[in-house]
C-alpha cells in the first residue's frame, strides 16, 4: 500500500495520467527493489534490481548483443506449482518509456532457457516482457522421462504461471497491469501462444504467429525424420544444393503461374501443382541437369504424406512443390535435433537410442507417440476457440507454402479445423495469410525471403476492429529487397492483373482462385 501512494506522488509530481498508459512515469531504484516482497502463490520473487542502460550482461552469451538495451528493472521469480516443479521465471520491465503493454518472450524446440535475445527485442520496442525455461534446463528432453510433473510444466504451466505472475509485478511496479498481453513469435513459441488462447482465453489478448504453426508435434516430428530417412537411403540417395536448385526451376517452369498468372518465381498455390520430378531423370550419366534414379526417388518422396504403412493414414502433410531450395537433402546434413529428442524421450523412452542404428519405424513407433498422456502435453489442437474470441481476442496466422522444416500443413490444418468448429463466428478473431516461396518462418533471410509487420497489422486488428484481408509483403533474395508480394487472406489467392511489375505488390487482387 505504501508503494502504492509513493507512486501516486510520483505521477502528480511528474504530471504524468493514466490515459497515457504511464509511459512517462518514472520508475524509483526502490521500487524495483521492493518487488522482493510481493506475495504471489506458489512463487518466490529472488531477485529484483535496475539495471542500467547497456549494462545488462546475461548468465551465457556475449554481453554485447544486449548494449543497446534501455534501463530496466530486472525481475527473477522461481514457481513451483508442483513438489517437483523448479521454474525459472524472468520479468523485465522499462524504467522509461513503457507503453502500456506486454509482450512475453516464447521458447523454441525443448526450451531449457530464459529467451534473453527475444526479451531484448521486446524491451527495446517499449514492452514489459518475461520468459521462462519452461521449467528445466538444457535443449534436450531428458527432463520429460518418469517426470510427468515436468513435462506438465513444459505443456502449458510455465508458461501460463509466468503470465499471470508477469502481470502481477507489472502492476505491482506501475500502478497498473497491462492494457494490452500480446505475442508475435513462430515455432514453439507459436504454439505456446496458441495453447493459451485454448486452455486459458483471458492470458493473452491478441496473436501473431509469423511463421508456422507447430501444433500437431507427436505428428510433424515424423515427416522430420522421413526426410532424412529418405535421404540417407542410401549414398545415391541425397541431392545436392545445385541439383535441388534445378529442381526448384523446373517445378517452377511447370506450375509458376498455374494460379496467379504471373511468372515470378512462386507459386501462388502448390497444391495445384502436380510436377513429377521424374522428368529430370538422367537418360545417360549423371549430369548437373538432370537427377539420377535414386535422386528422382528421394525428390518424390519429400512430396509425398508420411503414412502409416498398415491404414495408408496419413501421419502428416510432407512438402510442396516449390519447396525445393529449403529441403534437408544434402548427405551432411544431420537427423533434426528437436525430432531425436522428440523420439528418444516421447516414444522410445531410451535415450541411448541411436537412430542411425535403429531408423524410425513409422507403424509401432507412430502407435507409441500417440500414447494419450504425451499427445495431451505436445499437442495444441483444440479448435475451439470461442471463448477467447468471444472476448474480442485476435490471432493472425502467417505460414510459408515452401516450408520444408515441420511443414506447411501445420498452419492450414489448424485453421481449417477452428473455422470447421465455429463457423463464421471465427471470422472475427483469426486470420491466415499463407506465403508462397516461404519457408518456415517469415525472415529477409535465405535464398527467398519476406517479411512485414505482423505485430503491426495485428494491432490496428486488435485496436480498430478491422479484420485484415490483405498484406503487402516485403520480398527478399538473399537479403536483397526486389519488390512487394500481396498475400491474401486464406483461402483467397493474389492474381496478377496483367500490366505492370510482377513485384510490385500494386499489381496484383485478391480472388478465391480456384
């Protein structure tokens, strides 16, 4: 209470109001200090400190990268909601120049850390933030094995304890919580997000996953491990960086402007791309344009479902036409670290299993993943949605058609499944935008890349109650700006017009296609 009335003094002294979301309030070194004593249940509050601008200097990594941080007040909590439970918790706070809302930082893969880098970005936007280690340590899923305290704590309750801890400081330190609890991360850190607004609607207000959706993980683990089963066949088997390049031209030559009318290296919509890899084969020697018949086989396979062998069910969507440039493919590239530890912990439960030794086996091994108590703790599946947007929340899906990592199928899956749940009330809270020649994760970076403000777009969503149906997109080549792409919501496609550039964004519309 007395900190209370300490901050009502500071904001009559520095004329600063509540309607300007107390982003000019100044924030007292003893007020940091005195969060050690706030009672939360379940939770000990073990550090609180200022730190002064770039002079933040993490427990790894290079202090460096975290120079241009502004002043903030440093916050560590451990919940323990569990026996069993050790839950390392992080809350950083502008001293200056808040804006009235927060912004938790996700985890990727098996987590195991404070998300230092993404909390970076997020302070210097304005934002309180906070990130947990979804209570372990370490990137592996060892932590999982005879512990289904722990793996509960990796499911959903870390991080939903962090956020309504989160919230709690943050209005302990400013008077006030926050106006509005918002993300934008892909990956793991996506499905964090979207597990939320399914198990507890009131976490998070609004949603931007720019980049795949990782929902279903006992499933898209296994189209990891097929693309490298499939490649290591054997050494005739992988396709190199310039023979996958030509691959991508020839899908390109055969379906470029199928949908959009326009050639200019996507295609529009894959699915309708039929393109037999087949027509490279070698009629001589092995060539730089052409593939071999082991190669032809290997590119077949990475378009086709992973299925079970005994129902022909198919496990999970595999990869598109157009996808070519960011296939696993070539000989050195090793197994996915997030699919082994999936596999040594989730479904084989040994974690001495070798699996060059022991290769998936996509019938007995796809029967133990989807064991209830380890789909119940990976997955995030739930459509139903209707309480979190009942409240006016939002969520703006952004997925890549050229996805080669956990497939593209993640995102269009998930939205289908939510509109098929709840008809048109879905139209007012969640939005997919799918873009062609993307990988998976929206970046300038790689050999095609796109980006635009998703935060951005979500926000004048949130804030002004006006659904999104286009986007323009920045396009990359290497890093290289070349242009704008419009992208249209789901399922609607951009056709090009017929005049002007075909990368300018300006000369395209939005129409259901085919």
């Amino acid at each position: 209470m007395l900190r209370r009335i300490f901050h009502f003094i500071v904001i009559i002294v520095s004329v600063v109001t509540v309607s300007a979301c107390q982003s000019e309030m100044p924030a007292t070194s003893e007020i940091c200090a005195e969060l050690t004593s706030l009672t939360l249940p379940e939770t000990a509050i073990t550090l609180a400190e200022n730190i002064g601008a770039g002079a933040f200097s993490p427990p790894q990594g290079r202090p460096d990268t975290f120079q241009d941080l502004p002043a903030f007040c440093r916050v560590a909590l451990t919940l323990t909601p569990s026996m069993e439970s050790n839950i390392k918790v992080e809350v950083w706070l502008p001293t200056e120049g808040w804006n009235g809302n927060y912004q938790p930082a996700g985890n990727g893969g098996w987590a195991g850390s404070i998300n230092y880098g993404r909390m970076s970005t997020i302070l210097g936007d304005g934002y309180a933030t906070s990130s947990t280690d979804t209570g372990h340590e370490g990137f592996t899923s060892e932590f999982m094995m005879g512990n289904p305290e722990l793996l509960t704590d990796f499911s959903y309750r870390a991080f939903h304890g962090m956020i309504v801890a989160s919230k709690a400081v943050i209005e302990d330190y400013y008077g006030n919580g926050p106006t509005l609890s918002v993300m934008n991360q892909a990956g793991g850190a996506g499905r964090q997000a979207i597990l939320m607004a399914q198990l507890y609607p009131n976490d998070l207000d609004a949603i931007a996953v720019p980049g795949t959706l990782d929902l279903w993980k006992t499933r898209y683990h296994f189209a990891q491990m097929a693309t490298f089963q499939s490649v290591h066949r054997s050494p005739e088997s992988p396709i190199s960086q310039e023979k996958r390049a030509m691959v991508h031209q020839a899908a390109l030559g055969a379906c470029d402007s199928l949908v959009d009318g326009a050639e200019d290296g996507l295609i529009e919509n894959p699915r309708t791309c039929d393109f037999d890899p087949g027509v490279l084969l070698c009629q001589g020697a092995d060539g730089p344009d052409c593939l071999t018949a082991s190669q032809v086989a290997t590119a077949r396979s990475m378009y086709r479902p992973v299925v079970r062998p005994s129902t022909g069910e198919v496990i999970t969507a595999h990869y598109l036409r157009g996808s070519e440039l960011n296939w696993d493919s070539p000989e050195e590239t090793p197994a996915t670290v997030n699919a082994l530890e999936f596999f040594k912990a989730a479904v084989l439960e040994d974690r001495s299993w070798d699996h060059l030794e022991r290769p998936i086996n996509f019938e007995s091994d796809f029967e133990r993943a989807n064991r209830p108590e380890i789909v119940e703790a990976l997955n995030a599946t739930e459509a139903d949605l209707s309480e979190f947007i009942g409240r006016d929340g939002k969520i703006l899906i952004v997925g890549g058609w050229a996805d080669a990592s956990t497939t593209w199928s993640g995102s269009v899956d998930y939205y289908e499944a939510v509109i098929a749940e709840m008809g048109e009330a879905a139209s007012d809270g969640i939005r997919l935008f799918m873009i062609p020649g993307m990988g998976h994760i929206m970046s300038p970076r790689g050999p095609q890349g796109f980006n635009f403000d998703s935060l951005g777009v979500l926000l004048d969503w949130k804030q002004n109650d006006e659904a999104p149906d286009q986007v323009v997109v920045n396009r990359y080549a290497n890093g290289t700006e070349i242009g704008t792409r419009l992208v249209c919501a789901y399922p609607q496609v951009a056709v090009y017009q017929g005049v002007g550039e075909v990368n300018d964004a300006a000369n395209f519309a939005c129409n259901m296609g085919e």
